[in-house]
C-alpha cells in the first residue's frame, strides 16, 4: 500500500501542492489581520482571548483545505474516470480497491495534515506577534493549549473524513466542477455563523459527517472489482 501511495503522490505531482498550501496560509494570515484591524477600527476587540483566536483560525483553515481536498479528488480519482485512464491502470496486476483506498488516503492524510500543521504554524505565528503587540487581553495558560491542542486534533480528524463526501457526487457524473461546488457547499453549510456559532462548535455534528464520508469511500470501491468502469 506505501509504494502504491508513494506511485500516486509521483505520478501526480503531488508535492507541487505545498507551494499552495503556503500560499494558502499567507492569504489566511493577512485574513485574520485584516480581521483584526477592521475590528480595532470599530472599537472593538477582534480576538478577546486565546479560545476566540482558536476559533476564527479552524473557521478559515478548514473550508480552504478541505476544498483543497475536492481538488484533489477531482484530480486523483475523477479525472481519471472521465478519461478512462483508470481502466488502464485496473489492467496491472494490482487489486483496484488498494489502488482506490491508496488514493483516498492520500485525499484524508493531506486533509488532516494540513489542517492540523496549518492550525500550529499560524497559532505560533500568532502567539509570537502578540507577545510583542500584546492584542489578546487574556494570557494562553497551558490549559488553554491544551484544549486548543485537542480541538485542533479532533477538527482535523473529522474534516479528513468530511473532506470524502464530496467524491459522492463528483463520481454520480464524473464532474470535477460537481466535485468542487459540492466542497464549497459543505464548508459554507458546517462554516457559516448563527449568532456566533457555527455547525463545527457541536462535535457531533463534524463527526457525524466525517462518519458519512468514510461510508462514502467505502462504497466507492467496495463493488470494484466486479465494476465495469467504461
């Protein structure tokens, strides 16, 4: 299954994916601070404590990562359908569903990396400024970290799972375009605010839906091998 995965990441370029994910977390930065000045402008306090910052970082990083994830779908799985190219690749002498769980590890494992390391990087970059700017009234106590730590943990799991659902309807019409709008619809459905809470703040919620992905993948490839898929 490595040397599958490590075929898939080559024959794809995957690591050219990491210039993107920089840019990513560059664009979210000068997000939360623009976020932060606009909030200053109006007299108000854009992160009043360490549990709020945690919050606005996991409410940008998650959306852009798991449609991240859509693309890579689109790519790995669905554009190789729509091109038959697939068909190819079921004629060597390797089963097809380790050939399709390899990609979909590759889709989940880039989720929840990125999610998660993203979520690391920009709270230490942030810890780092506030500690010379001082613009969070309240100190990060470790049990603060702590929770923040295990939050960040449990959101990356789970978007790694919801980060599956949209190959559903990218594999009903083998559309990259259905793929990626549905991504785009998940995110805003789990992301948008009412009254300062989002659908991510109630942990069943996410889980239940990283729950429906993984079924999602299973019966993806579950048939595989008795599948004609021209």
């Amino acid at each position: 299954m490595r040397k599958l995965i490590s075929l898939e990441i080559k024959k794809f370029k995957l690591f050219s994916y990491l210039k993107g994910v920089g840019i990513a977390n560059l664009v979210i930065m000068g997000l939360l601070c623009l976020i932060y000045f606009a909030e200053k402008s109006e007299g108000t306090i854009a992160y009043g404590s360490y549990e709020m910052a945690f919050a606005a970082f996991g409410s940008i990083i998650r959306p852009t990562f798991i449609i991240f994830a859509a693309v890579l779908i689109s790519r790995l799985i669905i554009d190789e359908y729509k091109s038959n190219s697939i068909t190819l690749m079921f004629m060597y002498p390797i089963n097809r569903k380790k050939i399709i769980v390899s990609k979909l590890i590759i889709v989940a494992s880039f989720t929840f990396l990125t999610i998660f390391l993203s979520n690391l990087l920009i709270g230490s970059v942030f810890y780092l400024v506030d500690s010379y700017l001082h613009f969070v009234p309240k100190e990060l106590t470790a049990e603060v970290l702590k929770d923040g730590l295990l939050s960040m943990t449990l959101e990356a799991i789970a978007s790694a799972g919801m980060a599956l659902i949209p190959l559903y309807f990218g594999m009903r019409k083998k559309s990259v375009p259905t793929t990626i709008v549905s991504a785009i619809i998940l995110v805003s459905l789990t992301s948008s605010s009412t009254g300062g809470v989002n659908l991510f703040a109630f942990i069943a919620i996410p889980i239940s839906l990283a729950v429906i992905g993984c079924l999602i993948a299973y019966f993806s490839f579950r048939n595989i091998e008795k599948v004609d898929v021209n």
